[in-house]
C-alpha cells in the first residue's frame, strides 16, 4: 500500500448499518484517519472516486445502478471487502427475491387504495432499473474480504482496517450458510 492508504465506501441497496457502525469506531477514529486518506465514501460525500487501496462496499444489488457503481468501485480498488449481510448474501432487501418484481410494482402502484384513478408505475429514464433479483456482490465482482455481520461491530470493522494498513491478513470469522 501507498505511504498513505486511501480508503474508499460505498452503500448501495442496504439500510446504512455497517456506515454507522464504522461511525461507532468514536475517538479511535482518530488515530485510523491520521494513517489513511478517505476517498469517496457518504461520510465526506467525496462523489469522484479516485484509485484506492481498500474498498468498503455495503448493502446488495437491486438495481442496474448499484451494478454499474460496484462495478466502478472494483476497478478502481485494490482490495475489496464485503461488508455486512445485504453485500455477502443480499440481506433483507434479497426477501423480495420469492417475488415478481413487476407484479410487485404493480401491487404498489396501481392497486393500493387511495391512489389516484389512472396512478402508474413510475416510468422514468432517471430512475434505475430493478434487478428481477436482488444479489449479493461475489456474484458480479471478485471479492477479496467478507466481513459478516448485520451490521458488523465498530470493533470488527476497526480490526479489520488495522490489519490491512499494516500489511496482515485480516483474521475474519468464517462464513457461515446454516
């Protein structure tokens, strides 16, 4: 790594746990951004991202969008480490996968009561395309760390980054599918 490691975050469809639990490192956070430079994360709301060392991804993919953002990110990381449930097996959001997704916008959108006669599902370029599934990112980039957890502790998190900056393998708690 560089003499001083930029780290970059992303979130993409997640609930913003594993950002805040990194926001719960407190005042060890202190000593950790004397060492690193923060790239694009939300917690500086760096939008460009530049090339980095270590990439934090959070949350699954539901969207063409989150595919072609973590799709940047691996690029432009060195090392990328999966973090939380909704990045390393699609997390709750990943409960909608036993549903048909165009039903479902259907379901919500035209059929709920109250809504005005004629109401229709939202049609714009703006909006990103819905994934018929939502999945977790091993499946579309190479991943090189996986830190589980809902969200994973500040301590785990904070464990992690030390380990990398200094060089060592990060010891992670195995995956577990039981």
């Amino acid at each position: 790594m560089t003499a001083k490691p930029r780290i970059a975050t992303v979130s993409l469809a997640g609930c913003f746990g594993c950002h805040m639990s990194f926001l719960d490192l407190d005042e060890a956070m202190l000593p950790l951004f004397e060492r690193i430079e923060l790239d694009r994360t939300p917690l500086n709301d760096v939008k460009e991202l530049g090339p980095c060392d270590v990439g934090l991804v959070e949350g699954g993919l539901c969207n063409a969008e989150n595919v072609a953002v973590l799709r940047e990110f691996r690029a432009r990381c060195k090392v990328l480490v999966a973090v939380g449930a909704c990045a390393i097996n699609g997390g709750l959001p990943a409960q909608r996968n036993a549903l048909d997704v165009g039903q479902m916008l259907v379901d919500v959108y035209r059929s709920r009561p109250g809504l005005a006669p004629g109401s229709d599902v939202p049609n714009d370029p703006e909006l990103p395309l819905p994934l018929a599934q939502v999945h977790p990112i091993h499946e579309v980039v190479h991943v090189d760390h996986f830190l589980p957890g809902c969200p994973p502790s500040a301590e785990t998190i904070g464990a992690l980054l030390t380990a990398l900056l200094v060089g060592r393998e990060p010891s992670l708690p195995p995956l577990r599918y039981d």
